[in-house]
C-alpha cells in the first residue's frame, strides 16, 4: 500500500500539469495502475493492494477538470467493462489447465473443499458485518450523528459479499514458480477455489439478494435522494454566496443569476426537507421541458446547417458537446 501511495505523490504534480492534454492525462492514468503494480510486484509485494492504495489516493486529490471528468468517465466505463470480461475470459481459457493439474484429485474432494471455502467466506462477512457496523457507533457523539441503522440494512450488507474480478485477479498473479525455480505450490487448487467463491456467491447470494430484501421488508428510505438534493443545496447557497460579494458585476446580470439561484435554493431545500415548494417544483419542471425542446430545435437546426454544408462535422461536434452538457444539466435537475 505504502508503494501505491508513493507512485501516487510522484505522479501527482504530473497530472497537475497535464489537465489541458486530456489523452495523455487519461492515458497516464491508466499505466499508473500497471506501474505500481509491477513496481510492488518486483519488490516481492502485492501488486493488488498498490493498485487499490494508489486509485483510493486519487480519489481524495481533485486534479481533474471538468472536461476531463466528463472525457474520463466515458473511457472508463468501458475499460472496466472490457477489463472485467477479459479476466472472465483468462479464467475460461486457463479452467481447463487447472482441472486437468488437479486430476489427482477426486471430484468429490474437490467439491468438498469448494464448500467449506465459500461457507467460510460466507460466514466470516456475515460476523464481520454487525460488529463491524454496531461496534463503532456505541459512543454516544458517534450514535449523535450516525445512529445505527436496523439490523435488516446490516444483513444485507452482509449478504453481498459477492466476489469478483478482484479475487480473480489476486489469484491469477501467484506466479508460476518459486524463486528456486520449484512450481507455485498448490496454485492450480487456489485458482479452482477462487473460481468456486466467485461462481457461488455471485449465482448463489446475487439471486438470492432480491428474495432477502422482499423477506426482509426493506424499502428505499430516499437517503440517497436526500444526499443528492442536499449536495446541490449547498452548492447552490456557496454560489449565492460567492454572487453576493461580487460588488463589481453588472446589476442586470448579478440580479438575474442570483435570482436563479435562489430559485434552486427554494427547489432543493424543499425536495431536501420532505416539504416541496409546489411553486418552485412547478416552474422548475415547466422550465426545464421548455429548455429540453428548446435543446432538440437547436440540434436539428445544427445537423440541417450541416448537410446543407454552411458548417463542417468539426464545428458540429464543437456546438453539440455544449448542448449535450446542457442536456445532461438539466436532466440532472
């Protein structure tokens, strides 16, 4: 972990100085991973938990703009998802290896192992859990602020322990000889295992999870909604804010964007307290209809100026990603 952190400071003042080259940024990411993995692995360390301590430090640092978490977040999205395939495939390709170096042993040995592992996997999470979420709130400052929660939301949180690309991967790096030249002792039944966890608990509890929460009568309490409502709540009072002490801005325009946001302030105080301003409701959702049918006018007029040739697919792109953050704004409210 301590490797993951390093790299991470290293590289930190890079990035700083990288915002405006979004594809050497984006692509700097990405090798950072193997680097610290590679960089741990050599030093005889885990390369999985370098990885994991250098992407938890990345996110508490804010180096990204907001081009470049839009660009960002795209990539990424299918990077994970091509990632997590490709392991899924690496496995697929190695099964027949591993089952073949295990045919030693019985298959009903073999199944009796699988079993007791994910048992142990299983119930290890689950005794982790409650402790885990009771324990820190028993003093009183700490139950003040974070109450604890019914024993039904631990349950479930304790029921998805399910296994994945993670596990895989940690498996997968056990090199194939020792040092001595000897073959990795036993890596052939730890990746059999491995795989039982990850085809257990994500057939087993992942199907299983739906039924537990109908059984346990668990709803959306709106937590998450309210977190959202009160982010933008005091995003938009840190604007009002901010508004009032600009003494040198236009009168017109201050008093038209202060008026804005004070009508979001109105808006998420109400969706944030349970008690809706119906007034600021309705007018915030008749604006933003309007502005949505507005945003489809001025796509078809750009795509018509288009392939009438007045403007080229440069200039097109250039005007659509404006419009598509538009889009996604107002989606948001």
């Amino acid at each position: 972990m301590a490797i993951g952190i390093a790299v991470a400071l290293i590289l930190t003042p890079l990035f700083r100085r990288l915002t405006q080259d979004i594809p050497v940024y984006l692509i700097l990411t990405f090798l950072s991973g193997y680097g610290a993995y590679l960089l741990a692995d050599a030093l005889q360390c885990s390369g999985v938990l370098a990885v994991v301590a250098l992407g938890m430090f990345y996110i508490r640092i804010n180096t990204m703009t907001p081009e470049l978490r839009i660009q960002g977040a795209a990539i990424w999205d299918i990077v994970v998802f091509l990632l997590n395939g490709l392991i899924f495939i690496l496995i697929g390709l190695q099964m027949r290896s591993v089952i073949e170096h295990l045919s030693g042993r019985s298959l009903i040995t073999l199944s009796w192992y699988a079993f007791i592992i994910c048992l142990t996997a299983i119930l290890i999470r689950i005794a982790w859990v409650f402790p885990g979420t009771y324990l820190p709130r028993l003093p009183a400052r700490v139950r003040a602020r974070d109450p604890f929660p019914p024993w039904q939301h631990a349950a479930i949180v304790a029921w998805t322990g399910m296994r994945g690309v993670v596990s895989l991967a940690s498996a997968l790096a056990l090199p194939l000889v020792l040092a001595n030249g000897q073959p990795f002792p036993q890596r052939d039944l730890i990746i059999f295992l491995t795989s039982s966890v990850i085809l257990v608990t994500l057939v087993f509890q992942g199907l299983t999870l739906p039924l537990l929460i109908r059984w346990l009568k668990i709803e959306d309490d709106g937590g998450s909604e309210r977190e959202e409502n009160k982010a933008r709540l005091e995003a938009a009072q840190a604007r009002l804010k901010e508004l009032a002490s600009k003494d040198g801005a236009k009168a017109e325009a201050l008093e038209r964007v202060s008026h804005y946001y004070e009508s979001r302030v109105r808006l998420f105080s109400g969706r944030y307290s349970n008690n809706q301003d119906e007034v600021a409701e309705k007018r915030f959702t008749g604006m933003g209809k309007l502005q949505l049918d507005l945003l489809d006018v001025e796509q078809a007029a750009l795509i018509k100026l288009r392939n009438d040739e007045v403007i080229n697919d440069e200039v097109l792109r250039t005007v659509q990603r404006d419009l598509d953050l538009e889009w996604l704004r107002l989606q948001d409210d």
